[in-house]
C-alpha cells in the first residue's frame, strides 16, 4: 500500500499508510491525517485512491496545496511525488517496500521512531534516558536518523542525528519542549552530553559516548 511521509525543515515526523478509499487531511481532530500547525486548515486536503492509484485534491484551503512546487486543485500522483501543505513537506511513497522502514523502539510508549537513516552514517552510541514519570529509568538508544519523542497530539519534538551529532528541534503541539530551561523551537538545536529536556511533562536525558 502507498504511504506518505511527513517532514518539516528536514525532519521527518509521521508516516502514513494509505489503506482507505478517501484519507482526509487537516488541522481538526478528526482528519485521518492531522497536522497542527495554524498554516493547514481545519479541512485541508483529501487523498482518493483508485486501485493502485492516489489522487489528491484541495478543499478549498485558505493557503493551498502544492505538489512539487506547483498550486493544485486536483491531481493524480506520482511515486516520491512532495505534497506540501503550510511548512509541511509530504512525499507521497507508492511502493513502500523499496522505502525505509524503521519498527518501534523498545522503550516508553511515549518515546517512537519516526524514519531509518542512510547506510552511510556510522554508529553512535547515543540515547535518551527517561528521568519522570511512568517510564522513569527507561533509556531509548537512538540507532535511526529520526527518533520522535512526547505525546502525539499534545507535544512532539525530533531528534534527527547530524554528523557527529544530534539535533532537537519542536514539531508539534502548542507547548515547546525545553533544553536546560530554555524553549527549543522549530529550528534545530544541538544536543550535547547530559543536556535536559523536558516535553509534556516529561523529563529526559541526552547521553552520548565520544
């Protein structure tokens, strides 16, 4: 089945497989795809699928839909075809088993696993320890490019791996997360050994062997 793939500035987020006739997207609760972000309307965009073919279509947004680049209105798709929508960039995936597939990292149900990374970056002895909560003590190795931490649909901030190192930057929901005490906002930030952040609620670590 195809799947789409959500990013903003370069990190991917979500992934979405395509398994109804009609998926719809937007910023209300109830879209099947939800972005919160105030640049997508509530009723954004619909994906219709044919068979194996995905149509998308426009509904009536205030800032439009664009498929690579361009304004549209209705459009059949094309593999790694880049839907954007606001500051989201979407690439539809029509044959997901020639894609990256990354499953759930073992951990708390809060911390998950948004993409895998290229072959060419080299192991880093890195995690995410968990120091509140439920999950207290729980620590998360990031072995992907993208690893997505908080409460979808509440908070989400990534930690995308950047040679020789990480970044966090905030994704989603209204509260941003904090690096010792200082807001992260969409701009990606760098992590440093022992760095604290703290996102809805919920209080980590950032570990990382030289």
């Amino acid at each position: 089945m195809p799947k789409l793939i959500v990013s903003i500035d370069g990190v991917v987020i979500k992934e979405f497989q395509l398994t109804k006739d009609r998926t719809s997207l937007g910023r209300r609760p109830y879209n099947d795809i939800v972005i919160d972000n105030l640049a997508v309307s509530g009723e954004h965009a619909a994906l219709q699928m044919f068979g194996n073919d995905v149509c998308l279509e426009d509904l009536n947004s205030t800032n439009g839909s664009y498929v690579n680049g361009k304004s549209i209105r209705k459009q059949m798709l094309q593999n790694n075809d880049i839907i954007e929508v606001g500051k989201y960039k979407i690439k539809f995936v029509a044959d997901p088993a020639s894609a990256d597939r990354a499953g759930p990292v073992s951990g708390p149900a809060s911390v998950m696993s948004a993409h895998s990374g290229p072959a060419s970056l080299q192991p880093v002895n890195a995690s995410i320890k968990v120091l509140s909560g439920a999950a207290a003590g729980r620590e998360v190795h990031l072995v992907k490019t993208v690893t997505t931490v908080g409460k979808p649909g509440v908070a989400v901030a990534a930690i995308t791996r950047r040679a020789p190192g990480f970044v966090v930057a905030h994704v989603e929901g209204a509260d941003a997360p904090t690096l010792n005490g200082i807001p992260v906002g969409a701009a990606p930030v760098e992590l440093k050994n022992g760095d604290l952040l703290e996102l809805a609620g919920t209080r980590m670590q950032f570990l990382q062997q030289a």
